[in-house]
C-alpha cells in the first residue's frame, strides 16, 4: 500500500458523494431506516456527458497497455482495503447486511481480491494456424466504452465484477447503480479514482431511465447488467439500436437436490448458507430444496435449528450476521409468498413471520415444509430469508422438476458420496453446479446463466474476452 493512499471517514467519504442539503434523493439505513445520505439525482443530459468523457478517455487508457493498466488496478484494489471498514459500515447501513459473516466486510474484501485477480490474469493471444502457409492469431481488443449496471444485493462486489475486467482490457466505464444502494458505488468509484486516471471510471446515479438510456447510447459498446430477468429483456431492447454487446446476469431459482442416504448433519451449516448468505437475497442462493424420503425429516429439523439459532439484527451490530430485507418491495414479496405458501399447505417449522422487534424490514429467518412443485414459493425466486423445503421419492422426478424452471444460473447436488453426486451434477440445467455446497464463487471460475438467467460469461481468461472485441491476424507462414 502506497504512504500516499487516501483513508477517509465515514463523514469525509459521504461529503464527496452526497448530494448538498435540500438536494437529491434520501437514501435510509436499511435497519433503522434513518436519513444516511442525499444521493444526486442525475439527468439524461448528465449521463451523456459522462458517456461522452469516457469515450474521449478510452484510447489513452488503452493505450497505457496491459502492465500499466495493471499496476493502476493493483493501486486501486490497496485504495480499496485502505478505507475498507469505513466503506463496509457505509455498506452495511445502506445495504442491509451485517458487518460480519458472509456479509460486508466480505464483501468489501472481495471488491480488492477480485481487482487483483483482474489485474493478473494473463489473456494470450491465441495461435490459431502456424504452417508453412500460413500464421493467424486470435486476439482481444478493448470494445470501447462498457456500460455498466448494478443491483442492490452486492452493490459493491458486482459492480467490480463489470468495472475490474473491462478496465483491465483497456475500455472505460460508466457506471449506473441500483437505486435503492447508490451510495455504496459511489464511494466505491469515489476511492478508485483516487488512483485512476480521469474519467476511465465514471458512476452516474438516478433512475431506472437511466439505466436504459445508458443501454441505449450510441457511443456504448458494451452493456453488463445484473438484476432481474424481466430488466434483462428491457435491456436487450435498449441496446438494439446501438448493436452493443452484452453480458446478462439475471434472476435465477436455483434448485438444490438431496441424495438418498445424506448425512443431514454434515451437511446442514452448507446448505443453511447456501439459501441465507446476504439473508436470501443472492441471485445465485439456493432458492428451493428437494429432499429425499429417507434424509427428509432430518434435513428439515437440522434446518430450522440452525435457521432459529443464527442471530439476525441490524448489521453494525457485531453479533448479526442476517440483517434486513433492503427495501420495502422486496420485503412484500417476501411476506405475501409465505402467506400464500401457508394457504397451500406449507408448514412453517421456524420463522414464517416479520420481525417488528428488530426493524421495519426485518423476516425471521424461514423453512417451510411439505410444500411442491406449483405452490408460488417454489415456483418463484423469493429473494429474501426463506427456503421452501419439497420432498420427494424418486431421483429422476426431483431433477426433472429441478429442471422446469425457465431459468438455469445455479443448481447444486448434495450425497454423503461426493463422487455420486458429480455423476449426476451434470443433469441439472444450470450455468454451475455446485457439489456439496452452493452458491460459491472463484475470480479464476467462469460464471453465467442458461434460460432466463441470463448470457455471457464473468471472472477469469472468459470474463476478461467478454469485455473485449475478438481480431483475427492472419499472415504468411514460416515459408513466408
């Protein structure tokens, strides 16, 4: 870490970011739901600007080349972990998620570790024909300026997955964060650009508008979004016009599918946070659980022991780690699957209930019981602290209805054999299958959707050609 590098207070960090008193939009702690910070409410005009410096600033940055670009990445990851507490408590406060656990400090370090392994990645050319003849090579260029749109959920940790890579292959970016968790990306941006060179990385809060306009914009050439399915498609539409190439993250449900036999108990601290990390609300989290006949009722019961006994609260409290839904939408949708999960026969063993004591926007941690195929709660991504909980009896059937959904991001298998459970990995219709755990992520490890869950590929020598134009140079060959 450079002696230079700046550290900032919370007071410092939120005076460079915050919109002046009487202006923008109040942003509230997701727990206490106090005023934290005016967010500026910026304009199409605005956003132009912003497209219009990244794309006067792209050539230069690409013309740095790769070992200096590095070296700059490198310098922003040790930014990063400099003023890495007081960003996780802004986090914390915005997002809902504790300090602690898989949660906001995790995710802060994340943001670091990820930039490194951009940072490193080596992308070589690859030599497609060398003969006599001829020698022709395929290799990446920077596709130009990357627009880049993030969600609530890891507002930080993901908008480094966009900004790390296409920065690393030399294109400049402007990004659009969620909303409901601006803040947290601007100073994340706010902290970069202490380092990087001016207008390589621009954020630009506002609407939802903005975020299709940025899609739209005739000087982007390259669209990330992480969010929804139904965005996604709106997504796609935007960019028609301009041709922009695209990498779609999108929602998922995934499926976890129980073997027969499992030991319940070895599993269970897995499979809890698989379905709870960032309490539910992870695109890739286990989102609803077929369970064997023989290892059901165990699975169930050791489920709703841990669910019970993990303490939830508001996340600058050092002793939670399950915090809050973020906002009050999504906090709805919650409530109302598990009402109508009730009214169809699920059997609510721990949780089903708010939990007012706590905050506004606080859901006990929830497992339902002897639900199915059909019921909302299955059918349908919760995205919050609840796992539905459907037995079967027959292999072939759960994976099978594992498999009906029309989105495919993630999937996992669990067996006390884990051999077995590779065997049948490959049945599920997922981007990843996970063995024996669920919803764990590499930067060396490509990841992306099939179906409705999405295109393209994130992290490693996959992600960093995503964000990157293919050129084939073709030549004489040795005889040449």
């Amino acid at each position: 870490m450079s002696d230079s590098t700046l550290v900032l207070d919370e007071a410092a960090l939120l005076a460079r970011i915050a919109a002046p008193e009487g202006e923008g939009r109040e942003i509230l702690d997701a727990a206490t739901r106090e005023v934290i910070g005016r967010v500026p409410v910026q304009t199409a005009e605005q956003l132009d600007d912003a497209v219009a410096r990244a794309k006067a600033a792209q050539a230069a940055w690409e013309a740095l080349g790769h070992e200096r670009r590095a070296e700059l990445l490198l310098a922003a990851a040790d930014a990063i972990d400099a003023n890495a507490e007081e960003l996780a408590r802004l986090l914390s406060r915005e997002q809902g998620k504790p300090l602690n656990g898989p949660n906001a400090r995790f995710e802060v370090g994340a943001c670091s570790a990820w930039l490194r392994s951009n940072a490193t990645t080596v992308l070589e050319p690859q030599v497609l024909v060398d003969d006599e003849n001829l020698h022709a090579e395929l290799v990446y260029k920077a596709a130009g300026v990357v627009g880049a749109i993030s969600p609530w959920n890891w507002p930080m940790m993901i908008s480094i997955w966009q900004i790390g890579p296409s920065l690393r292959m030399g294109n400049t970016v402007v990004i659009k964060p969620s909303s409901n968790t601006p803040l947290s990306v601007l100073a994340l941006v706010s902290i970069m650009n202490d380092v990087l060179p001016a207008d390589v990385l621009i954020a630009v809060s506002g609407p939802g508008a903005i975020g299709g306009r940025l899609a739209a914009h005739a000087d982007v050439a390259k669209v990330m979004f992480t969010g929804s399915t139904e965005v996604g498609r709106q997504i796609i539409e935007s960019s028609a016009g301009n041709l922009a190439r695209l990498t779609l993250e999108l929602g998922g449900n995934d499926a976890g599918i129980v073997l027969p036999g499992t030991d319940a108990k070895a599993i269970v601290q897995d499979l809890f946070w698989g379905a709870f990390i960032n309490t539910g609300q992870t695109c890739a989290a286990l989102k609803r659980l077929y369970v064997h006949d023989s290892v059901y009722d165990e699975v169930v019961d050791a489920l709703a022991e841990v669910a019970a006994q993990t303490p939830m609260g508001p996340g600058l409290d050092e002793a939670n780690v399950l915090g809050p839904v973020q906002n009050q939408a999504q906090f709805d949708i919650v409530k109302e699957l598990v009402e109508d999960a009730k009214a169809h026969g699920g059997r609510v063993v721990t949780g089903g209930e708010p939990a007012p004591e706590l905050g506004e926007l606080f859901y006990r941690a929830t497992i339902v019981a002897d639900v199915t195929d059909g019921v909302a709660l299955v059918d349908e991504e919760q995205f919050g602290p609840v796992l539905p909980v459907i037995r079967y009896s027959d292999v072939d059937d759960a994976f099978a209805r594992a498999n009906a959904a029309d989105v495919g991001l993630g999937a996992s298998v669990w067996s006390s054999d884990p051999d077995q459970a590779r065997a049948y990995a490959t049945r599920m219709q997922s981007g990843t299958v996970w063995i024996n755990s669920h919803g764990g992520l590499h930067p060396m490890v490509p990841f992306g959707g099939v179906k409705g869950s999405g295109y393209g590929l994130e992290f490693g020598v996959e992600g960093l050609k995503s964000v990157a134009v293919p050129q084939v140079v073709s030549g004489p060959g040795r005889k040449g």
